[in-house]
C-alpha cells in the first residue's frame, strides 16, 4: 500500500517495511522517508516494522498548492494510521516531523500512537514570543523561506552545510539536497512559514505516553535549549536523552547511538 488518500484527490507515499513493533517515521524540512535510510537498516534486522511517511508536498507524495500547516500534516498522519490500521506504533518525528509529532499527539488524543521519540524536533517553540523571550528572533528562519522562494537549491546547500557537527561526505551531502530537490517549492516556504510561527507548548500537556527526546547538544537548527530542555520539562513522562557530538543531523552525526536508542526504546 504505497500510497494512502489523504483528502480528495491529494495521497501520500508510505514505505512500509517488516515485520514485528511498528516504528512510523517522520521526516524533516525539507527532505522525505529516505533520510532514514541507516535507521530502517539498523532497525529492520532488530525486527521491527518501520514505515516512512512522506508528507505531503515532499518526497513522493501528492503535492498541493495549499496549506502546509502542522494541523493538516496531523491530518493527514491520523488517515494514513487509521488506513493501516496499526497499534502500538511508537512515532518518532525529526525535527519539522517532530513538531508534527507534537500536534498530532495533542489533535488526535494519542491515536495509535503507544511511545513518542522526538529527533532534534523542531518543537514545541523555536521564534520569540511574549512569554518566550529566549526563542530564536525570526530574522534566522526567514532566509530559508525567502530562498525558497527564490533560489531554492542554493538554500537547500547552504541550509545542509547547518546540519551536522562532525564532518560528512560530499556525497552524502548532495544526496540529501537531491532529497531536498524533490520537494515542492510552495510546500518548502509554507511549512518554513508553519515552524517559524507555530507555537506548540499548549500541546505537551496532552502527551502522556513514554517520550523519548533525542537531541544534538551542538543543534543550531533547533538549539538544544529552546527546544529539547523545554520538551523535557513540558511533557509529562519525557526522558531528555543529549547527544553530546550531535548537530541537528543526529541521524548522520551519531547513527549507532540513535539507533540503539530507537531500538531500546521501541522494544
């Protein structure tokens, strides 16, 4: 069942992989299922089922010109979990997958969902706010939504070159601004716009199954301050788990330490 209708006429790409726990995976900004290649290879031979979603607008899913707000990716998850039918899921979001997570946790009553792992998530709130001084001032975030809009692929590069804090290779680098490529360019500025402005910490009070929070004490992305310690103090049953050689790239940076995390937490 690769792809699930979301709403009339739009679907989503779902890679569904094994067999045993189910983990569902959600991707970054702006890339797809795929950036989780050395997750699936790990996690597959440890005996799970892994499933990688694709939002919309991203990777090989329908892409809209619409709305790209963290309400209609929640929508659009609760279809392809009721589509599949599966339980006990544990959801594990990276970054704008993570705060997609968070909504869809407090939107959908925990639907399906058993454990959350949240990936250097861009959650609950990363832009200044009245009572939330200490967030990112939004002059950081809008070059990446007015690259998109006007010379995509060199934002994509120079976003890739914030990602990780150990050294990459230049491939793996060009696969994943192809990743990057794949995606929608309205997609890519709306969702910018949605996790620029989004502001998610009356949603943590709704989460209260186990919560993994996996985060790059290196993270210029989503700093490890704004982001992964809020979390932790803002979600009932959370374990703040810091990756001290991690950038936001956690994926890259420190494959095996995620993986066993992943692995020990989902099983």
């Amino acid at each position: 069942m690769p792809r699930i209708e979301v709403e009339d006429g739009v679907e989503v790409f779902v890679r569904d992989l094994g067999e045993g726990d189910p983990i569902v995976f959600l991707h970054g900004w702006p890339l797809s299922h795929r950036m989780f290649e050395y997750q699936y290879h790990h996690l597959l031979e440890e005996g799970f089922r892994c499933i990688g979603v694709d939002h919309r607008g991203y990777g090989e899913s329908d892409k809209p010109y619409g709305s790209y707000d963290y309400n209609r990716f929640a929508d659009d998850l609760k279809s392809v979990l009721d589509e599949l039918d599966v339980e006990g899921v544990t959801l594990a979001g990276f970054s704008m997958g993570g705060g997609i997570a968070t909504r869809y946790m407090s939107r959908h009553d925990e639907a399906h969902v058993e454990k959350l792992a949240l990936l250097a998530a861009a959650s609950p709130c990363l832009t200044e706010k009245p009572d939330f001084p200490e967030g990112l001032d939004e002059a950081e975030i809008n070059p990446l939504i007015e690259g998109a809009r006007t010379d995509r692929a060199a934002m994509n590069a120079e976003f890739g070159e914030m990602l990780f804090h150990t050294e990459q290779s230049d491939e793996l680098m060009d696969w994943l601004w192809s990743l990057g490529m794949d995606a929608s360019g309205q997609a890519t500025a709306a969702s910018a716009e949605t996790f620029r402005d989004a502001d998610l910490r009356p949603s943590m009070a709704d989460i209260t199954v186990p919560t993994r929070i996996c985060h790059g004490v290196h993270d210029e992305i989503t700093p490890f301050e704004i982001t992964a310690e809020v979390l932790e103090e803002g979600i009932e049953n959370a374990e703040l788990v810091r990756f001290e050689n991690s950038g936001h790239g956690l994926t890259a940076d420190e494959t095996d330490k995620l993986n066993e995390e992943l692995a020990d937490f989902a099983g």
